[in-house]
C-alpha cells in the first residue's frame, strides 16, 4: 500500500556529511574503467597476484571445517589465532608485541576512521606530510581538524619540521616506506629522530605500512612501532600481500588506546568479518607470505624499471620523478608552470590517465605534480602511455 500523495525527503545532512567530497581518485577511476584507457591512475594491486586457488582451498577448508564458528558472530577485537599470528610476526629481539595491543580492522582505511573519531576533536592539530596518502586525509577531514603540512624534501618527512611545527598535536600521520604518493623511503637514521621528536613532544605517531613488504630489494628497514612501542600506532593490511577485496588490516597499539579504538569499533560494525579472518589465518599461518611476497616485488620491480626506462626516453628535460625502491608509485614533478589537472584533461582525450597531485595535500598544493602507478599496466602499455604523456608534455614547454 502506497501513500496518496508520496513527498520525498528534502535532505538536511549533517554539518560533517556536507564537507564530505568524494575522493578525486575514485571520479577518476570512473572514466579510467574503459578498455582503451591505460590507466596509470589507480592504486589498484595487479590481480595477477591474487592467490585465488590458495584462497578457494582455504574458504573450502574453513567452512567444512569450522564453518559454524566463521559464519557466527565473533569477538571485536578480531580473530584469536590471526591476532596471536600477527603478534609473533611483528615481535623482534627487545620489543614483543602482545596479541591484545592488535585490532582487527575491516581494511586499514577503517583503522584510519576510527583513529580519527577517537583521536581528533574539531581543530585538533593533525600532522601530515607533504604530500600525504589521500584516503587518511578523508578519513580524519570528518572530524575537521586542522592539518599541519610537515616538510618533506627529496628523502621524505623532515622530523626537525615535526619539531617546529607540531607543538600540541593529537597525531603525526607518517607514511616511512614507499610512501603514497610519492614512492619514498624514510632512511633509519630519520625514523629514529621522529620517533624521539613525537615522543617528546607527546605525540602519538601513526605508522602506516601498507607497502612495507613489497621491497625491490633488500631486507624491509625496521619498524618505528618496535622503536617505541608505547608511542607508535601501526598499521598493516592485507590488501596489497594478498587482495584487497577481502577488507582485512590491523592497529597495532598500547593497549589503552586498543581497548578505545575497539569500542569505536563497536558501535562502527560489531566486528570484521569471522570468515575472511579465518580464512586468511589458514593461508599464512604455515608461511604462505614468504613464498608469496617476493612474486609481487618481482613484478611490481620489472614494471617500475620499465616506467623509469620509458619516463627517462620520453620526457623532456625540467621534468623529474622519484625512484622507489618498493611499493607501487612514482611521483612526477613538472616545470612549474604546468597545471597536472590540465595536462590530464589533455591525456584523457588520448586515453592516458594518472592522479594529479594536488589532492595528496592537505594544505597548499604544488599543481605541478602527478601521481604513476606501473602495477596493473602491461610493460608494452606503460612505454606507450608514458610515450604519449611525454610529448604532452613536451608541447607545454616553451622551445
Ligand atoms: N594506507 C595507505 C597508504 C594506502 O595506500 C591504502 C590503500 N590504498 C590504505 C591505507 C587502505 O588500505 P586497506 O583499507 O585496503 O587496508
């Protein structure tokens, strides 16, 4: 039964919901779907790394085997055996980390909601390099702080700007390897003094570390968390060591604020999910990582010397970019007369697309920058996408 005369709702959001703006990324995306483009846009991990079979035997196995227990309600704080799991893999010589300073979180982009909503009132100083991963600035920009741009410069995150700048700050937001956006890597000596300068200072250091595994090279450096674990809030997720559609990351952190975040947790979404939990504790918990890791540092290595290879044959003098040692991004920097928003509405018309940099600042933002993944892209597309942005480029450089 239906009303006579039905009246739709004339909207009256929240204060907090009319500042919200969707993502530039995710509108970016949106042209990027079709075929013909190639995206260097997206943050996506490449699908060929999914270990699907791996993850159909492990569902298979979970739910014949305890599939009462993983489609039932389960605990806040996650799943028992993945959380002592992850305890053990984070504990190093001198600093054991304890199943109870870990929460489950549905992706670490929750992680990052909830430490917003516990972390930050309205015009909190929030601290945040220059530039910064996009999603954490949405994430807290809901509890409307007010962003502190820390310098950066050609080796990452200034820590004796943290000094200066972060007098009566709520958090330091860091990003130490192969950061998003710019693909840098924060040096140990670096690490060590932001960690004393936030510890000081009394600020509580977020340490983000989706990409840490993903090394080209070498041993991952150490974690600020083991540093000082009293101090630092880390975060992991699985999304880009196994797939990111399974929602799954963790907040490593004293136990008080574990316990806080948890009951924002509740009142969020009661849990994550039982099933992924178990499922993913069933296909690492024999070592699955260590053979996994290295295929995607294999490929996601080969596609970046094949980006740097193109970007040094194609582009033109005045242009430069980062050279990571890890992770899935290059961060171009243009003459600075070139608006990056320009130059993308002139590649989408020839089906090339990347991220301008201007989103990644929570302040005052540098137009003359751009954001290139080589993950998801065949090498014979990355040459030919990187081929057609040069000579855009190149026609916006007065001869
Ligand atoms: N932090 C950073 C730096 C990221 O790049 C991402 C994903 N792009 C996230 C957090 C969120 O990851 P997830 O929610 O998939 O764990």
């Amino acid at each position: 039964m239906k009303l006579e005369n039905p009246t739709p709702i004339n909207w009256k959001f929240s204060d907090r919901a009319e500042q919200l703006q969707s993502s530039a990324i995710r509108e970016i995306l949106k042209v990027t779907m079709r075929p013909e483009v190639i995206s260097f846009a997206g943050g996506l991990p490449s699908p060929e790394t999914f270990p699907v079979e791996r993850m159909k035997a492990a569902f298979d196995k979970v739910l014949s085997t305890q599939g009462k227990a993983a489609l039932q309600y389960g605990p806040t704080d996650g799943y028992a055996p993945l959380r002592e799991f992850l305890a053990d893999s984070l504990s190093v010589d001198g600093s054991r980390i304890l199943p109870e300073q870990i929460l489950m979180v549905s992706g670490s982009q929750q992680g990052l909601d909830l430490l917003g909503k516990v972390l930050v009132d309205e015009g909190s100083k929030v601290l945040v390099e220059t530039p910064s991963y996009l999603g954490a600035l949405q994430a807290f920009s809901v509890y409307r702080p007010e962003f502190v741009s820390v310098d950066t410069d050609a080796h990452g995150l200034i820590p004796a700007s943290v000094a200066s700048k972060g007098a009566g700050a709520r958090l330091m937001y860091a990003l130490p390897n192969f950061q998003n956006p710019t693909g840098r890597t924060l040096s140990v000596e670096r690490r060590v003094e932001l960690v004393e300068t936030c510890a000081r200072m009394g600020i509580p250091l977020i340490e983000d570390n989706p990409y840490g595994d993903l090394c080209y090279s070498g041993e991952p450096l150490p974690k600020m968390l083991n540093m000082n674990p009293g101090g630092v809030i880390y975060m992991g997720s699985f999304s880009k060591v196994l797939t990111p559609g399974i929602r799954l990351g963790y907040v490593v952190g004293p136990t008080p604020l574990i316990r806080k975040l948890e009951q924002a947790k509740q009142a969020a979404d009661l849990h994550t999910a039982q099933l992924t939990q178990m499922v993913v504790y069933e296909v690492i918990k024999d070592g699955f990582l260590a053979e996994h890791i290295p295929t995607i540092r294999n490929l996601y290595s080969r596609q970046c010397n094949v980006m740097l290879d193109a970007m040094k044959k194609h582009f033109p003098a005045g242009v430069e970019w980062t050279t990571p040692e890890g992770g899935m991004f290059i961060w171009i920097t243009l003459p600075a007369h070139i608006d990056s928003n320009e130059l993308l509405a002139e590649a989408i018309q020839q089906n090339v697309a990347f991220v301008p940099g201007g989103p990644f600042y929570a302040n005052e933002a540098e137009k003359n920058t751009m954001r290139l993944s080589f993950v998801t892209v065949s090498p014979e597309r990355i040459n030919e996408g990187i081929e057609k942005l040069g000579k855009l480029i190149k026609a916006r450089i007065p001869a």
